[in-house]
C-alpha cells in the first residue's frame, strides 16, 4: 500500500507502466468527472469509475481485495477511512466475482487511515483493504482507477 498527495505521484511511475496514464487521469479531474460514472483511460487495462459515497462506519466497511488488478482510490472531495490488513492474513474469502475482480471478506483491519482530499492510495493484490469506514455524514467524492496487472 502507497498513500501520497497527488502532487508527489510522481515519484512512484517507476512501480509500473501504466501509473503514468492513471495519474494523468487523475490529475484532470474535476467537478464535472462527477457526472459520469466510468472512464476507460486505456480500454479495459485501465480505467476508472467514480462516485459521491457516504461512509459506512467502521462496522459497516467491508474488507475486499483484488487478484488481477491495481486498485487507486483518489479523494477528490471530503474523507474517508480505510480499513487495511495484509491479504495473507485475510482469511477465506466470503466470496469472489471474477467480472469485478474483487474478492470479500468477514475480517476486521489490523490498520485505520483517513484518506483526505488530494490524497491517494494505491492497493496491490496483497493489500486486503476496506473503504467508506466513516461516519455517514463523512461523503467523500471519490474516483477509484484499476490497473490490470497484465506486464
């Protein structure tokens, strides 16, 4: 797991090819990305979806992670908490959908962290994670961008 301000993204496009195409996406965005709900930013190997989503509470995040994707959450507007716990450790998934890539989980997080406006983080596969653990009053805009995992 990475978490950064956007403005230091930078640093980390040597990790993988297509970060460079991911935060150049992300540097764009503005109050009308809102409007939509899925960019493609290069067909299926990398796009985004977006969304304006109250926070659950910690009890009602749920830990989740992904076996063929990169997974970036960028908070464009408010907080959210985020739940984080080593995949390894997860235990068996309660379930899998291979058309979002996302498997789901019972656990609870070894780790919390605010996820502030201008800030993103960036889940690999091992990084079982649980957004929206905020009260729900905290609303955060939000665009989460998906790497396939395919060089």
């Amino acid at each position: 797991m990475i978490i950064a301000p956007l403005t230091a993204a930078d640093r980390y496009l040597p990790m993988h090819p297509a970060l460079a195409a991911a935060f150049a996406f992300l540097r764009q965005v503005d109050e009308k990305t809102f409007d939509a709900v899925r960019f493609e930013i290069d067909g299926e190997r990398i796009y985004a979806d977006v969304a304006a989503v109250p926070g659950r509470g910690r009890d009602g995040a749920k830990f989740e992670s992904h076996r063929q994707h990169i997974d970036i959450q960028f908070c464009y507007e408010g907080t959210d908490e985020i739940g984080w716990k080593d995949a390894a450790e997860l235990s068996a998934p309660v379930s899998y959908s291979p058309e979002k890539d996302s498997a789901k989980y019972a656990d609870t997080p070894d780790y919390w962290f605010t996820l502030n406006a201008g800030m993103f983080v960036i889940f690999y596969p091992e990084d079982g994670h649980a957004p929206l653990g905020g009260a729900p009053e905290m609303t955060a805009k939000k665009v989460i961008v998906k790497i396939l995992l395919d060089e």
